[in-house]
DNA sequence: ATTGCTTTTTGCCAAATGACAAATGATTTC
DNA sequence: GAAATCATTTGTCATTTGGCAAAAAGCAAT
C-alpha cells in the first residue's frame, strides 16, 4: 500500500484524512497467470495499481495476428482509459501475464472519490496524462528503428520484465517475429 | 473561431459568457512554412488551435535523423503538453508545414482561464486525454505493420495530409526510406 | 523558355527480416 | 522421471527494405 500512496504524492499533496479516503476504497486483487484484467468487447470497471507481476495489454490486428502492445510492471497504473473513462467498449485485452496482486478500485469508488476529495482530481488528471504521454513516448520511437534497436530500446524501458515473458509477446510488441527476435538476441550476447 | 467553439463544445458544456472569457484571450498567429510553433530545447509557452495548413512534430533521434511523429492538420489542438504542463525543455520541434493560421493562448491567460471558468477544467481534461489517447492510437498500431499498410494507415489517418507535405516527412512518419514510399506509391496505383 | 534548385522516382545491389519447418530446450503433468 | 506440451533456437530460402547514385519531374525566378 505504500508504494502505491508513495506513487500519488509523486503528483500532488494529500493529508493523512485524504490518504485513508482512498485507501479504505482499495482491494487487493490476485490475478492469477494468464487471466483478464479487463477485456476487449467489455467496458473497462477498474482501475489498478501493481503491486507484483507483470500485465500486459494486446489485440489483434485486422490479419488476426495477437500484438502486445504495452507492458505494464511492479508500481504502475493499470486502466483501459478510453473504456473506463468513457463508458465505451475496449479493444484491448488486459492480461496478466504473470501472477499479480493489484491494488484495484471499482468504477463506483473512483468516481466517489472524485467527488469527495476535491485535490484528488488534479492528481488523477496528472497522473492520467504522465501515463498516456509515456505510453506514445515509448511506443512511438519504435516505429522509426531497425529490430535490434528497437529491442536495446525494449531492454531500457522495460529492464525488470525481459525475464518474465514469453519471446514470442516482446517479438509482437516489436513488430518483428519471435525468431527474428532470438538471432537478434543471440548477436547482443 | 467558431470552429474552436464547435470543437471545444463537443466535450462539455459552457455557457456563452464563459464562451466569451476563453474567445476574448485568443490571438490570431499566422506561421508562415517552415516556421516554428515550440522548439526543442525550449519551454512551450502556447496552445494552439489549427485553423488552416498543417503543422507537424519532429525530432532528431540518435542516429541524427530527422523523425517527423505526427502531423496536425485544420481543426486540431496543437500544444507541446509536456513541456507546457511542467515547464521542462521540449524534445521536439512544432513546426508549420504550410503556411499556417492559428488560434493561440499564452500560457498565463490559459492558466487564468482554467481558474476562472471551473467547468473549463473538465473540458480541457478531457481534451488532452481524447489528444493524447489518439496520438498513441495512430502512432502504435505502425511498429507491427509492413510499410504498404503503413501508408495505408496514414492516408486514412490524415487524407487532407498527403498531398500538402513532403514525402520525406511522410516517410520518416512511418520509419521507412523515401525511396521505399516512392515504389509503394507506385505498387498502390 | 531557360536556368537552377528541390523533390520524387528509379535502378542496382546488399542487408535485414519474414515464412516455414525442424531441432533443441524447458516446463508441466501424470 | 517419462511423456507430453510448450517455448526457443536454428536452418534454409524468399521477400522486403535500405543505401547509394543517377535520372526524371516539378517549381520558382528570371
């Protein structure tokens, strides 16, 4: 829990009373191994925070292939905003892909807190938007790289989750194939 | 203007003296091409509403090359947000691709209007989310594709683009060489 | 129209990556 | 611990893309 709190501060003060508001709304949530955090199809009802484990988002593109497209680890936020934020159905898979606890807060309970805790607002609206400009900052960079940088850069954004997924989902969120990915790694070495 | 009125419109409500406070603090700005809106380097010290011509965001990556990563074209909201919101050197140039006509806030009186109208909060929150979630949206689904679907993308993603730029920025937008663009230009007709 | 300048197209070859299949290695299940 | 299953590496070859340079096309100024 104090990761979490530690996480927030980082965006903007709190008192103590504010603190416990928030808190008493959380639930730890383990999700084991494979399972769904949110999925495609539905609207998003919660947000998280990562307390252990690493989740990752994917979809399929329009030649049915499964892209990841962000990986999300320990001390991190986790929402599908756009369906969260706006009532609408996602078109992302959120999945852990390792087993995680989470800190999580129902839909119902962030909103209430909105409301009630008047400088949690500014907060949410940093913290939401250092998420998303984070997100085109790491993903966007990709585009213009040959693989081999492309998985140098993959190696320093991500140092703590190379060991802890499958190949074949940091080949997707490369854009190369997964035995591409393998020389590329065998030539690093 | 109305155009910004109608755009702003779309993401909350106001009513017409809290439309006449945000209308009184715009400047018209005519950029002329090639000139730039924000640089690298530099604190962003302006919002900025696109009214005519194009304007794109570019970088220098490590390599030294020229990496244009998005476009803006008529109707959008152009604004460094990181470099705005936090006061931090920007990483990328705004630079005016046409000759450009924008409407534009300081700083000081964007930040005026955001304590003075409360509903504008809202709006303008809303505004970057929807701004920063469609500039991953089009820049990510580009690393796992061929370059024959990434201009396929980008001529669906920006149609009133491609004619008014240079290949060469379109090129560097989708990470492959202008020749590479010449031919599946020509594969496409 | 001619010149000079910039942008785009094309040709050629080399390098990088993809597709597919087989082999190896790792992990889980019984 | 053997079998089955899944993940990774490797081999071979085809395809795509890049690098470089020259030609062609477009554009602006005179």
């Amino acid at each position: 829990m104090k990761a979490f709190i530690d996480y927030i501060l980082q965006f903007g003060d709190l008192n103590q009373q504010q603190i416990d508001l928030i808190t008493k709304k959380a639930k730890i949530l383990e999700l084991p191994k494979e399972e769904y955090f949110s999925e495609a199809g539905k609207i998003a009802q919660q947000v998280g925070f990562v307390l252990e484990g690493v989740i990752r988002v994917c979809y399929y593109n329009n030649k049915g292939e499964e892209i990841t497209k962000y990986f999300i680890d320990e001390n991190n936020l986790v929402v599908d905003l756009e369906s969260f934020n706006n009532d609408i159905c996602s078109n992302a898979y959120v999945q852990a892909v390792t087993d995680c606890k989470l800190l999580v807060f129902s839909k119902k309970d962030w909103k209430e807190l909105l409301d009630i805790i008047i400088p949690w607002q500014a907060i949410v609206n940093k913290i939401v938007s250092r998420v998303l400009i984070q997100k085109v900052e790491r993903r966007s960079p990709l585009v213009s790289e040959d693989a081999t940088t492309r998985y140098l850069m993959f190696l320093k954004i991500y140092p703590n989750v190379v060991n802890r997924v499958p190949l074949s989902y940091i080949a997707s969120y490369l854009g190369i194939t997964q035995s591409s990915l393998s020389r590329i790694r065998k030539n690093i070495r």
